[in-house]
C-alpha cells in the first residue's frame, strides 16, 4: 500500500482507457479492503465502508479524506452519518477506474 500512496494522482482528461479487469485485479490486491463494484452502465468502482463511534469522528474523517482529495485534485462521492462513512472512487472522465483511483484509496487508508 505505500508504494501506491506515495505516488500523486494524475489528472484524467479521458484520453486513455478505463482499466481492464486483470488491471483493476493487480492493483486491488495494493489496497486494503476496497471493493470493486460496477454501476447500471457496466462502470467499475472502488467502494469502502468505515466505521466510527460517533458523528463526530465520521465527519472528521470525511474532513480528512476532502484534504487530500484538493491536494490530490481527484475527488471521491462520499456518503456519512453517525458512526460510519462510505467512499467511491472513480475517474469520471473515463467511466472507470485508473492507477490515481487506488493512489487516492491507498492515501485514505493511511488517514485511519
């Protein structure tokens, strides 16, 4: 997981190809505990549920994770509440996944 989360993340403007399912099977094993999900139009996704005592320690988390996506400029959807957190990541501008989407997972994980 270091490996991927001392890279930076490098902006997509949609001109190379999502990455193939033996590519996105590489990298997931570089992660810890994300899963790859994919949406109505056939699009992969990371996902990652965390868990917290309270609202509190959800929202600072969340707080954390929106740093390093500004300074990353890859940024996931997320969804919290009390004592949990849900990330997606994607790269949008491709409809899939690419090397900075793991980079990024790789920076979350480190938060916790």
């Amino acid at each position: 997981m270091s490996e991927l989360s001392n890279k930076k993340c490098v902006p997509c403007e949609g001109n190379i190809p999502p990455f193939s399912t033996s590519e996105i099977h590489k990298y997931l094993k570089k992660v810890d505990g994300w899963e790859v999900k994919s949406n109505n139009d056939k699009n992969f996704y990371l996902t990652k549920n965390f868990k917290f005592k309270n609202f509190v320690e959800s929202q600072n988390f969340v707080n954390k994770v929106a740093y390093i996506a500004e300074e990353e400029k890859h940024h996931p959807d997320i969804l919290f509440g009390w004592g949990y957190c849900e990330i997606k990541i994607f790269t949008h501008a491709i409809k899939g996944l690419a090397e900075s989407d793991f980079v990024l997972a790789a920076k979350i994980d480190k938060i916790i």
